[in-house]
C-alpha cells in the first residue's frame, strides 16, 4: 500500500501497489507538495509550457478548464503519430518514504 500526502488541499491519498493515473494537470493550476509516507510512487512531470506537445484537447460535451491529453504509453508507442512529445521537457523520479516533492502549478503528470 501506498500513502501519499499534500498540504494544499489537506488530502490523504492512499493506493494499492501498481495504482496509477492517467497524464493530467490539476484544477486550478496550483503548485502542491507531495509527501510519501509509506511504499514508493514512480512520477512523470512535464514542464508546464510543453503541455501544449503532449497533444492536448478538450471535449466540448464535458467543458472543463483543464486537457485531456492521450495516454502516455500510446505517445510514447507511437512516436511518428505524436512526434512533439520527444521536445517536451520531463523528468522520471521514483518519490520514496520520507521524501517530499514540489509538483509545479499546471505541470502535466502521472503518478
């Protein structure tokens, strides 16, 4: 199992191992720490002026202020079908117990 904490909301987020979210940003575009404090989560952060190589859109039968984008897995699969994602700064880290990290306002990522 897996505990996680962030102070900006005041949430507890716990998943089972090998739980994991699909590319997003969150509301309102906020910076937020992220403090692991049991097991481990493996993050994927893309600076937040290359969101717009990550193929975003917006389903205009949902309106919502944030993207969607495609799965990472299908872009990276397919690079001639998203060639803009090999220009998006990112960075792959593995956040352990006791450690804490600053998740960037509008920062596309995956947990």
């Amino acid at each position: 199992m897996t505990a996680t904490a962030f102070a900006s909301l005041h949430a507890l987020l716990v998943g089972a191992p090998g739980t994991r979210s699909s590319l997003h940003t969150d509301q309102w575009r906020g910076h937020f720490w992220m403090a692991q404090i049991q097991g481990t989560k493996r993050w994927t952060i893309f600076h937040p002026d290359d969101a717009w190589c990550l193929s975003p859109s917006w389903d205009a039968a949902a309106p919502r202020l944030e993207p969607i984008f495609p799965s990472l897995d299908e872009m990276e699969a397919s690079p001639e079908r998203y060639p803009l994602l090999r220009l998006a700064r990112r960075v792959d880290l593995t956040l352990r117990a006791g450690e804490v990290l600053l998740v960037p306002g509008g920062a596309p990522h995956r947990v």
